[in-house]
C-alpha cells in the first residue's frame, strides 16, 4: 500500500517535471495563455459533462429542450415564407430565431468540448449538421445577397432532427440490450445454479461407503468433469451375503447423460436383488434402457457379484474399459470377455458370465475412461500404463488409499488441462479372513 | 476435428481427421446427417474413411450408432473402413463393431457397397 503510495507519487511528479520542461521552452506568453484558456474553459466542460455527457435530468431536459427548438424552427422558416406578414410577426420570429442559434451555438460549443477528438467531432456528419444549422444565421450579417440562399440552409435543421432521433434510437437499442443481456445473465446463473444442485443430487446417489463385510475391502471415488457427466459406480448388497459391484459410464456429458445415469443405476441395482447372475442382470437392464431410450443414450457397464468368503468374483460385460485384477505378487492380470454390446443400443443382448478367483491380497481395480483417457496440457492421454504403473506400484494399503494415489498421479499428470470426462475408480481388496 | 469429403461413383467418402470427442460430436453428427439426406440421390453408400481419426470417446460412438439407424431408415448402405488401432479398440470393447458394419481398407468398404445408385 505504503509502497504504491510512494510510486504514484513519484510518477505525478515526474509528469509536473516534464510538464514544466516543455514549457520552460515555451515564451512566458504562449504559457500564459494557454493556463488562461484552461481556467476559461473549465466551467464549459463542467457545463458539458453536465448536459451531453452524463444521463440524468439535466442532460434529458437539454435534449428535449433541443428538439423542440429544432421543430420550432423548421416550423417558423415556413411562417416566414408566408407573404405579407404583420411587422410584429416578423419581428418575433427575429427573436425566436436569435434565441435558437444562441442555443445551438451554445450546444455546438459544448459538443466540441466535450468531443474526445474535436476535429473529428467536426468533420463528422453530425458536427455538419450542426455548424450548417447555425452558419447561415452569422453569415448573414455578412453579406446580405447570400440571405436569401442562406435561409434556406436552415432548413437543414431538418437533418439536425434526424441526428438527434438516430442518437436517441441507438441510446434506447443499448439500453434495450443491456437489459437483455442481465435478463439473459440471470437466466445464466439460475441454470448454473440448478445445475449445481443436480450435480450434487448426482453424486449424492452413489454409495459413500462399502458395505462392512469381514475379508474385503473396497472403496470408489467419482470425480466429476466440470460439465454434468454419466459416471456411476455402485455397491449393492445382496441379501446371501455377496456384494454386487458395479462401475458404467454414460456416452456424452451434460443434463441428458445424468438422467440416462440415473435410469441406468436405479434399474441396474432393482435387477440386482432379483437375478443372482451377473449377466442376466444386464441382460435385464438392457431391455428396461431400450423401452426407455428417446435420446439414442447408451451406457458401458462392468457389474460384478463378489463373494467374500470364498473369493469367487463373477462377472459380465456390456462394453465397458477391462479391468484389472492385480495378484498379491504384483503381477498384474485384464478380465477378458469384453466386447459385449452397450447397453441401451438394442434390445436382445447377450452378456455371458464369467468367473475369476480373487486370493487373500489380491485386488480388482475397475475404471472409466476419464482415468486413462485424461490429457494433459500437450494433448497426450495418462493411459492404461499409467494406471498399471499405480496399481503395481501400490500392493499395500487400503483400496481408498490406492484410489487417492491413481488420482493424484491423473490429476498432476493433466496438470492445468481442463478435466474433460468424470473420473471415477472402484477398488476391491480381498482381505485375509 | 476437420472433416474431409470426398465424391465417388457409387459412395460418399467422410474422412475425420483427429480426435472426436465430446466436443466434436455435435458439428460431426450435423455433417454426417447432412450426407445421409444428400446421399438418397447422389449416391449409393456412405462411407466413413477413419484413417486420419486418432480417438473416438463414447459421445462420438454415438453419432456412429446414430448415423446407422438413420441409414438403415432411409435405406443406404453404411459402413466404416480403415479404423486405426486405438479407435479399433475403442469399437472393439464397446462391441460397436459387431453392431456397425467395419471394413479394413476403403477398397472393401466400396467393393462392398451396392453397385447400382439408390432410388
């Protein structure tokens, strides 16, 4: 603060200094006149600030006061042509014209002032206008032969209108667009605002916690991409003591992914806790997201029933990225039978089950593309190996601290790139009993 | 992502060229609806030459999904051909390629297409 102080103050100075080398140049003459024409001119500025620049009573009166005067005028050239009129006629239209050019001079002067470029200002059609409107009046004084010719110059006091009526409809359009456009701001904020709700509602949804079962450990964690995505992991608990896994993804982003998500979780985890088969689950899904499908959405889902006593994890898979499961000796193992058909894209899908045996310190690591399809700043994606330099890298620990290591490692490697997709991770440990 | 045209005898040649992602979907979407309803009289077949795409995300598996009914609808023949590895995978794990029809090279994807113009 101190500091800022300190430098505008020097630069004030250091413009005085600069000021007063120029003029020190200067004949003591020129110096003084020119002081004396800004102490001139400085309540004629106040004046235009006052009428032309700033909206407010002053400046509407002015301009009304204008227009007025340019009707009057352009009405009085046509009394004026009348012939035989009564001297006191003519003498009063003398004085109404007086009056007028005294007030348009007064308002060509402080046009001119207020001008930000004053020659521009009078060059331009409009500063024309205005000296046409009021020469012909001093001109006359002139030579007299020219009055005839310069009278009807006046008339050009019509153009004048037709300035100050374009003037006045490009001020309204502006204000017309302005309230337009906070209309439109707030109608902006509203939707981010529902949106933001929606989002949370979306996140909300997903389970916060693995169901407590003695010899696994699990954990999942969704982060979504800065526009409404349709991630989903879920946990289910089914009533023999298994755990149903489930980890999808929505094609697209936005408002209709998370409802198609929505749809998609709510009908896959009723199917759950009726079909004891993983593939039938989907099989079942499918048909219920076909019925229900007016956008064309489609969803890939990886869903697995985990028995914790014995380790036996049965799986299906309707087009979703392999998962890994990594042995307890490091090694590191893809579930194959991908390449089972979306679900939603047409009814009469097959999804066959498969079976895989999870050992005391294995674990099964499930994934969106948002993981391995995360780009960094130079377009490159993080990758499957990536992902499996992590789960290799990290035997140890709880599945919730493997999730916290993959995505810390997504997260510096995409550095300041925008997360384009959700990100989410599953992972399931099977604990000694 | 720019796309490329190109007019054959009997096939309209599409060729994407970089990455469609969700971003590129929409504008991609626009451009292929717009061949399919030129392609009733001006060709036989729609042919998208995928070469030159680089990656698909699922919002660009749709527009696929979506330019195969639309063709299957107004009765053109509609194919993909020359997929590159990553993008294969992609159809391959989604199981899009068993659902839309995909030719190794643009050879057979014409070959394949019917021989006389759709009414």
């Amino acid at each position: 603060m101190r500091l800022g102080a300190t430098v505008q103050e020097s630069r004030g100075s250091a413009q005085d200094r600069a000021q007063r080398d120029r003029e020190s140049r200067l004949p003591i003459s020129v110096v003084a006149a020119r002081r004396a024409t800004q102490a001139a001119t400085a309540p004629v500025r106040g004046l235009a600030e006052l009428l032309l620049l700033r909206p407010g009573p002053y400046a509407r009166v002015f301009e009304n006061l204008i227009l007025a005067l340019i009707v009057l005028s352009v009405a009085s050239i046509g009394v004026e042509a009348i012939p035989g009129l009564p001297a006191w006629a003519t003498r009063a239209l003398r004085v109404e014209e007086m009056a007028v050019v005294a007030v348009f001079s007064l308002e060509y002067l402080l046009r001119i002032v207020a001008a930000r470029g004053k020659l521009a200002f009078i060059f331009s059609f409009h500063g024309l206008v205005d000296l046409l409107a009021i020469a012909p009046f001093y001109l006359a004084g002139v030579d007299a032969r020219w009055l005839r010719v310069l009278r009807l110059l006046r008339l050009l006091r019509v153009l004048k209108l037709q300035t100050h009526i374009l003037e006045a409809t490009v001020a309204e359009r502006t204000r017309e667009l302005a309230d337009k456009n906070a209309a439109l701001e707030q109608a902006q904020a509203q939707i981010k605002a529902e949106l933001d709700v929606a989002r949370a509602l979306q996140l909300a949804i997903l389970p916060a916690t693995f169901p407590a079962k003695p010899g696994c450990d699990g954990a999942a964690r969704m982060i979504p991409a800065t526009t409404m995505g349709g991630d989903f992991y879920d946990f289910i608990e089914l009533s023999d003591g298994q755990i149903g896994l489930a980890i999808a993804d929505v094609a697209g982003k936005g408002v209709p992914a998370a409802f198609f998500m929505a749809v998609a979780r709510t009908n896959l985890r009723d199917l759950a806790a009726r079909h004891a088969d993983p593939g039938a689950c989907l099989a079942q899904t499918n048909e219920l997201l076909c019925a229900q499908n007016p956008m064309d959405l489609f969803v890939t889902v990886f869903y697995c029933v985990f028995d914790p006593r014995t380790g036996v994890l049965r799986y299906a898979n309707a087009g979703h990225n392999p998962p890994y499961v990594r042995r307890a000796d490091g090694s590191i193992e893809m579930l194959g039978g991908a390449g089972g058909v979306a679900l939603g894209v047409m009814p009469g899908g097959v999804f066959p089950d498969h079976t895989v045996r999870l050992l005391p310190g294995d674990r099964l690591v499930l994934y969106t593309d948002g993981v391995t399809e995360a780009f960094n700043a130079a377009d490159e994606a993080y990758g499957t190996q990536r992902l499996l330099a992590e789960v290799q890298a990290h035997g140890d620990g709880t599945a919730a601290a493997l999730i916290e290591r993959i995505c810390r490692s997504v997260t510096s490697f995409a550095g300041t790139a925008p997360q384009s997709d959700d990100i989410t991770l599953t992972v399931l440990t099977r604990q000694a009993p | 992502m720019n796309i490329r045209f190109e007019t054959l005898a009997l096939a309209t040649v599409l060729i994407p060229e970089g990455r469609l992602d969700f971003g590129a979907a929409v504008g991609f979407q626009r451009q292929v609806e717009e061949v399919l309803a030129g392609a009733g009289s001006a060709s036989a077949a729609v042919i998208i030459d995928c070469s030159a795409l680089d990656y698909v995300s699922s919002a660009g598996l749709r527009v696929f999904l979506l330019a195969t009914r639309a063709a299957q609808r107004a009765g053109i023949s509609f194919a993909l051909c020359a997929l590159t590895p990553a993008v294969r995978e992609v159809f391959d794990l989604s199981g899009f390629s068993r659902i839309i029809s995909v030719h190794a090279d643009r050879a057979t994807a014409v070959a394949q297409a019917p021989q006389t113009p759709h009414e």
